[in-house]
C-alpha cells in the first residue's frame, strides 16, 4: 500500500465495489479475482455482460483472461516495462487528460521525458506482449470515459511492487481517471481483515488511522491517550523482524498466521523462529508455527468470536458469535489483554470487543464518527472524520490526501533472480478459488477437499513431454533455496516455459523455493516468481 | 434533476404511486406482499414462467403475469379477486402433485427453500389430483459433497439456470427436455464438478422447492434444537460477503448468504457458502499449551499466560524492550490487532508490530 501513500497520500481502494459494474473501459492486472475474489469478480462479469470493456493483464491464460476483450500475456515480472509503454501510448496520442493534470498533479514534465523512450516496440521487446496490442490497450483506456483500475498480489508482491503500484498511478493520474464513480485505482486485499489490522495500527510505521509514529504530535496524542511513554522512531518489517531474529529480536508474539507454511523461504522462516529465546503463538490450531513455539494460547475463532472486519472496500462490518469457543479458548483481545495486565500495563481492563473497538474509533480520524453500534450496519466507508459523517465511498473526490497527485518515474528492473542455465523455468505463485493461504481453514472442510485434494504444480502441456514429465506423476521443482516434490498436471493456463502452483498446501510448501528478493521500500516478498529446475522425480 | 411527473394507478381499488418502469408485481409487493410467485428472484430478470403472479387489468381480456407487465398511468388492477385465487391454488396443487408426496423440505435445504412449501400451506394443495406426473430426473448420484441434486423437487421455474447465468456468470447448467421431461442439466450431462460450475451455492440458495440443496447443511438435519442464524461476514476474503450463520444449540449446520449483504446482494462463493466445517472440527485447540521438556503440555490460562510474560519481560530485561517483536493477524478481527499494538507500544515501548502484510 505503500506506493499508493506515496502518489495519492492514502493506500486503498479508491471505489466501492458496487462501482466495478459502472466503468466502460476495466483494467485488471495481476489479479487472479475469480479466484481469490469471486463474488468481485461476478460484477466484473455483469459490467461485460452490459458492454463494458475488459482488459487483462496477466502472464497466464486465467479464467478471467479468458474473458477478457483484450488479453496482455506479459513475461512475469515485467509491468514496469508494459504500463511505461502504456503511458507513452497515452502521452503520444494526445489522451491526457490536460485539465486533470494541470489542477491536480505535479511532476507530468519529469513523466513525459520518463516515458519517451518506452515505445510499444521496447516493451514488446521485454514483455514478450505485441506492441499493436499494447497500444490498443492504452488507447482504450485512454479514451473511456470512466476507466477502472483493478489489482492484486500480482502487482505488489514483487521486489519492484512500489514500482508496479506507482507505474498504475501514473496511468491513473495522466488520464484523470480517478476521483469519480466508475473510475479510480483499486488494491482488492486478500484476507478478510487485513484491510482492518493496518486499519487498527498493526504497521510498524502507523499507529491507529495510518498515523505515522514519527510525527511527535502522534506521539504526544498516544501518550496522552494510553499514559505513557511511546516510542517516534518506526518498528521494524515482520521480513526485517524475522532476518534478525535471535540477533535483535529474541522474542515473538505471532497471532493467527501460519508464518512456517506461508512466508517465502520457509527454511529460513522455520530457522529464525528456532532461534528465538521465547515465542508466543495465539492460534486455534496447533500449525507448524505453533509447534514451535514455548507457548500456545487457544483463540475463539470466526463464529465465536463479536468483533468488526473491514472489507476491501474500507467497510468495516460486524461478526458476531454464534456459538461458545471449544474448551477454554477465549478472544484473542481477552488473550492479548490479560498478557499486558501481567506486563504491568494499564489501559487493558476491557470486559467487551465492543469497548476495544469504541477505543480505536476514539483514538482513529478514520473511524472517529464510528462506534460499535454504527458499525452494525455496515452501511459506511471509512474514512467517517466525525459523527454524522455518511463515510466515504469514493476517494479523491477534488483533492488528493497528499495535495497534488505525484508522477514518479519508475524504471523497469529485472527480478530479483532471473532463469539461466541452471534454472531455466519461471515458477509463479498464486491462490486456488477452493482453498485460502495454508489451509487450516478449508483443509479442515469437505467441499474445498474435493475439488482440490491436493497441491499440484501446473505444466504446459507441449512442456510436459520436452522435459520429460508425465501427467499425474511427480516431478521434482528446485530452486536457489530448496526443492519440493509435487505432482505434475498438464495444464495450458500458464504459457511455456512458465509453471505454476499455490501456496496452500504444508505438505509441498512451495514456498521453500521462493522469497529471493524484497521491495525495498515495503518489505514485501518477491513471492509472484523464481526461476526453477523441474525434472521427473 | 427535475422530479419527474407522479405516475398513478388504481390497485385493488387504492389510488398508488408507482416509479417508471417498476413492474405490477413489484408494486403489489411494495403494497402487501401478496402477490405469490416461484419464478421471481429480484436480482433475476422477470420470466413470468409459473404464472401465480397473475392479476387481471382492465381492459385486458385474460389475467397477465404481473412480473412481466410494467405499470402503467391510469391502469385498474386486480390482485385478489376470487377467479384469480382460484387459479392459483390449481396452479400449486398441479406443482405440488409433481412432487414427492409427503416431502418435508428442511430449511436447512436452501435459503428459498420453503417458498413451494408455504404457497402449498396457503392454497391447501393437496396434489392428488394430477398424482404421478414428475419433471426433472433426479441425479442425487452426483458425488460432489456440497450440492444435492434432487430434481424430483423440480418445478422448472429456472431459477437456479438463471442465477448461474445472470448473476453469478458461470453458465454451468442449462435447460434440456420439454414438457414433463424438461430437466436441468449441465453441458454434456455430467456431473457438477466436470462443469464449469465453481460450487457458489447461488442456485441453492434461490431454489423454491429444496429440489437443489446443501449436502454439507443437510447432514445435520437431524440433530437436535432450534435452527437459529446470526448475522456475519464470511471469514475468507477482503470482499467482506455478508452471511447468515445456521446454528442449533452449540453446533454450526450451515452458511447461508445475506440478501442484503452490502458487499455481496445474496452471493456467496464456495469457500464463504461450504467451508465452515473447520471451526468445530475436532483439530481445534481447546487448551493452553506450554513446553516442559521439549514437548507442548496443556496448562491452565494462569500458567501458560505467566509463562508468556516471563518469557517477553525476560528478553527485554536481557536484550532491550526492541527485543521483543509481534504480528497481528489478517484474519482476526480489529480488536485483535488493536490490543497487540498497543501491547507493543506500552508495554514496550517500541513500534515492533506488523500484521501480515502480504494484501
Ligand atoms: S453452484 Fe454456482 S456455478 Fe454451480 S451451478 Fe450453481 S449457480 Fe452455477
Ligand atoms: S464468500 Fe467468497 S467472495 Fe465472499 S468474502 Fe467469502 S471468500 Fe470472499
């Protein structure tokens, strides 16, 4: 979300989801959504249906891809170089929209220049996508009256996801598309509360409301707020957290996440943990991270537990308990309240989710004209600045958070490791519409089960028989960190030379293979791809 | 925007209102819900198929289908009138007729489930005046563990082809057949999962007669107590699915979509609608749990959250407060993440906390 901050000031999505059936023109890049957003993804198909048009960038022929009136099958990894050229596109054919950018941006000189050397031919050239095809693109774009932008991990979870992020931006900005019903940039989340978890102040860098912990008004508001002293300089990454671990962080509190199964370079993952002096896991299952820990301390889960998610749309809705918790686990704000108590805090004698949440909204302008009991409706989009405020639906409406909408001038990079030799194949990473991150969840359901039993690792078929593998037979997958064995499936969504699997399954952790690099600006892993070696088993 | 003229008519004898464009049918309901219907769905455009929407316009020699006819300035119409009643109740005890005598539907079934069930109760249908005619041959043989295909419910009013269609995109099943042969089928015959179905569950939460159902759901129609639902958001993805969570007494039966869910209008997909079984699977902890001797034992809350603050107090006196480090879930609900950073910074006095931040 950090690319995102930087341009616009605020890091989410711009529109409701009720806005993806208005545009004309919608660009999806690096979204998998009818499978990890179906019910998103069926307004995408509804919007078709009325004529809209529907561009998708992707490396591999996904459902939606299939759908698309304009499929750009670029090489992994090399957005940069596609949406530069898409700029150039836009800029060359007059498309700007100039009144948007003289009122509302800053930087557009410095981006024209950026942007003249990157012809359709020079993409062409390093996207493998035929430059005709992207000029149809931009020029579609370009030219809607509301176009829209959709992405996912495929653009952020990358060593230059800022870059990818920012490169959407500036086509957003250049065209005005943004600011309006129908229009604007649009980072679907992935889990179901990881919208709401930034939202509440787990970041390293935010407190409560994305208020950065370094300005010293913050820090004389939360101390103000909780009595006592907090800190200006910013925490660090959980990927910084976990390299150092045993080095300078020797003791961990880990709730809720599977960290062996689905962080990149799972080797090292387990190895930093095993190196701490004392790891604490809240869970409701005893996962391979629990396993490791000193102690494990058992949290009512979904179903059990009142409390409020925000959506991706920025709405924070109510869940609400319908049955006791197994045994004597308890809420994780119960868990996490009595541990302060017995460290000497105050400021943790909560009786109800409803009072920890009434905190936040007290302590957060985003949800300052929230409480409990507005949010029970789920009927507002933050951010809600004070009581009586209908919320937020579109954002960027006149202005932008930061004041003018900034143009960077991202440059395209390889990834962090490219094939060669050695390892010759692109393995890229995504999620099955079934099943969700390790499993814990739906492996322990007989729906998910069926329709995928296990993780497989998907192969162009005319691949299959020059590598000399078999359909249905293992085969085994290496890269610079490690191999797994898994079975192949002969599968023509991916092109050649590219192969695919999920992170979803503990018995072929897929992410031993990858994690090869960092974007240096947020930390995230460079999970979308890695070269590999895949030879029968 | 100028306010448009004010539409009127005359409905059961009252002078209303109506909005351009808006159907007899809609209207009858927006003025008492009376109207019976088993083809209308409102996300779904009107086909007019069953006919027990009927009313009669003046001036209009036969009753129409009032889901299909849009209101008009000066119209007079009928919704209740004898005749028209009379209609209905031969239409329901010819529909019912072609369903198994004796049924009970379980709400467990489907959202929509009881809507043949209840027009049956209405109209008194009986059935046995056009006994032994069935549409629809059944393929409860289909092995996928989450839809029931009981097609000896079915009353072809292509509810469930046309939200597979209009709302949910997947075209997996069409019509095939005429007359009391007209089945429901998916291309080439098979089973539902060599489909293009995806297992959404919106063709069984729109069934009207149960003839689709939730296997997983099902499985506890026989248990005991109460069939309770409490509001909720799905647990999986950032799209935030409204839903409504089946219970009786402690035990979750089933998922069901909420109609006015913001996010979602109804749908749900295959993890938010069939994968809840893990919650009360027998894998949960139920315990705390700490390491004596190299192996996890379970201890009470006050050993185990002791041992937990030693442990963090104990790094931070050895190593700095900066020693100690925490992650937040992205599942959790806010006051999770909430009270773990505040744990951080006042207790610790650092900024150590991040959620895991992979989108
Ligand atoms: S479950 Fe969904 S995709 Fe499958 S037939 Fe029903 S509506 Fe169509
Ligand atoms: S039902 Fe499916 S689309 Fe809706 S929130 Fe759950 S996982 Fe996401």
């Amino acid at each position: 979300m950090a690319g995102l901050a930087a341009t616009l000031g605020r890091g989410a999505m711009s529109n409701p989801l009720e806005d993806m059936d208005k545009p004309d023109v919608i660009f999806c890049i690096g979204t998998n959504m009818t499978e990890a957003h179906p019910v998103a993804a069926t307004r995408l198909k509804k919007a078709q249906a009325r004529g809209a048009t529907l561009i998708v960038a992707d490396p591999r022929q996904i459902p939606l891809a299939r759908r698309a009136d304009l499929h750009l099958p670029l090489r992994v990894g090399t957005d940069v170089a596609l949406l530069g050229a898409m700029a150039h596109v836009i800029v060359r054919e007059g498309l700007v929209d100039e009144a948007f950018v003289a009122e509302r941006t800053e930087g557009f000189e410095r981006l024209r220049d950026h942007v003249a050397s990157f012809t359709p031919e020079w993409a062409e050239s390093i996207t493998g996508v035929a430059a005709a095809d992207i000029e149809r693109a931009a020029i579609a774009y370009g030219r809607a009256e509301r176009g829209a932008i959709y992405y996912t991990l495929g653009i952020t979870e990358h060593i230059c996801g800022v870059d990818n992020v920012q490169s959407l931006c500036n086509l957003v900005l250049l065209t005005g598309n943004i600011g309006r019903p129908g229009t604007g940039i649009n980072p679907m989340r992935g889990q179901n509360n990881i919208q709401g978890a930034g939202d509440a102040g787990a970041l390293p860098n935010n407190y409560p409301g994305f208020q950065p912990v370094t300005d010293p008004n913050n820090q004389a508001k939360f101390e103000r707020a909780w009595g006592v002293r907090v800190d200006l300089e910013k925490g660090m990454t959980k990927v910084r957290a976990l390299e150092r671990a045993g080095e300078k962080i020797f003791a961990m509190l880990i709730c809720g996440e599977n960290t062996v199964v689905s962080d990149p370079d799972a080797d090292h993952c387990r190895r930093a943990l095993e190196s701490l002096e004392h790891l604490v896991v809240i869970d409701l299952f005893l996962t391979e991270t629990a396993e490791l820990a000193d102690v494990v301390l058992p949290a009512s889960s979904w179903g059990e537990t009142d409390g409020v998610f925000t959506n991706t749309e920025r709405r924070p809705q109510r869940v609400r308990a319908a049955i006791a918790p197994p045994g004597e686990a308890r809420p994780e704000w119960w868990i996490v309240s009595q541990l302060a108590r017995r460290l000497g805090a105050e400021g943790f004698e909560y009786e109800s989710a409803a009072e920890v949440f009434d905190e936040l909204c007290s302590l957060s302008p985003t949800y300052g004209g929230l409480s409990w009991e507005l949010v029970a409706e789920g009927r507002h989009h933050w951010p809600v600045p004070e009581a009586g405020h209908p919320g937020t639906p579109v954002l960027h409406i006149g202005e932008f958070p930061r004041g003018r909408g900034l143009f960077a001038t991202p440059s395209f990079r390889d990834p962090a490791e490219v094939t060669d030799e050695e390892y010759p194949v692109w393995l890229t990473t995504g999620r099955r519409l079934a099943h969700y991150h390790t499993r814990t969840m739906s492996g322990r359901s007989a729906g998910p089960e069926f329709l995928v039993p296990e993780e497989v690792v998907e192969v162009h078929p005319a691949d299959v028989t020059a590598w000399g593998l078999a359909d249905g037979e293992n085969a085994l997958l290496s890269s610079r960190r490690g191999s797994v064995v898994v079975r192949v499936a002969a599968d023509d969504t991916s092109p050649r030379g590219t192969v695919f699997s999920s992170f979803s399954f503990s018995d072929v952790p897929v992410n031993v293979l990858t994690g090869s690099g960092y974007d240096p600006v947020t930390d995230t892993a460079e999970l979308k791809v890695c070269p590999v070696r895949i030879e029968p088993a | 925007m100028t306010s448009p003229a004010e539409h009127r008519l005359l409905l059961d004898g009252e002078s209303v209102s109506f909005r351009e464009g808006e159907t007899l049918f809609e209207l009858a309901r927006r003025h008492g819900d009376a109207v019976p219907s088993l083809c209308f769905d409102d996300r779904l455009e009107p086909l007019g198929a069953c006919r027990l929407c009927v009313v009669e316009v003046e001036g209009q020699a036969r009753p129409v289908a009032s889901c299909t006819t849009q209101a008009a300035d000066g119209m007079v119409v009928r919704t209740m009138t004898e005749a028209l009643e009379r209609h209905r109740k031969a239409l329901c005890d010819l529909v019912v007729s072609e369903n198994p005598a004796g049924a009970t539907i379980d709400p467990l079934r489907g959202s929509a489930s009881q809507e043949l069930a209840a027009l049956a109760v209405r109209y008194e249908a009986d059935g046995g005046r056009f006994a032994g005619a069935r549409s629809g041959a059944s393929r409860t043989d289909d092995p996928n563990p989450m839809i029931l295909r009981d097609y000896d419910h079915c009353i072809s009013c292509y509810r469930c082809v046309r939200v597979c269609s209009e709302q949910q995109g997947d075209d997996a099943i069409t019509v095939g057949g005429r007359g009391f042969a007209t089945r429901i089928t998916t291309e080439f015959e098979g089973p539902l999962a060599d489909s293009a179905c995806t297992f959404c569950g919106q063709c069984v939460q729109t069934c009207p007669t149960g003839a689709l159902a939730d296997r997983r759901a099902l499985r506890h129609a026989d248990a005991p107590g109460e069939l309770a639902a409490t509001r909720s958001v799905c647990p999986y993805c950032g799209v935030g699915c409204s839903l409504d969570i089946l219970t009786k007494g402690e035990r979750i039966v089933g998922v069901q979509p909420a109609f006015d869910g913001p996010a979602n209008e109804g749908a749900l997909c295959v993890k938010g609608q069939f994968a809840w079984e893990w919650v009360q699977h027998p894998d949960r902890l139920a315990t705390p749990l700490v390491r004596e001797d190299g192996e996890l034992v379970e201890a009470s809350w006050d050993e185990a959250l002791d041992r937990a603050a030693d442990g963090f107090r104990e790094a931070a006196r050895a190593h700095g407060r900066e020693a100690v480090y925490a992650v937040a879930s992205g599942r959790a609900p806010h006051e999770s993440a909430y009270t773990i950073q505040k744990l951080v910074r006042t207790c610790f006095q650092s900024n150590h906390v991040d959620n895991c931040s992979r989108a």
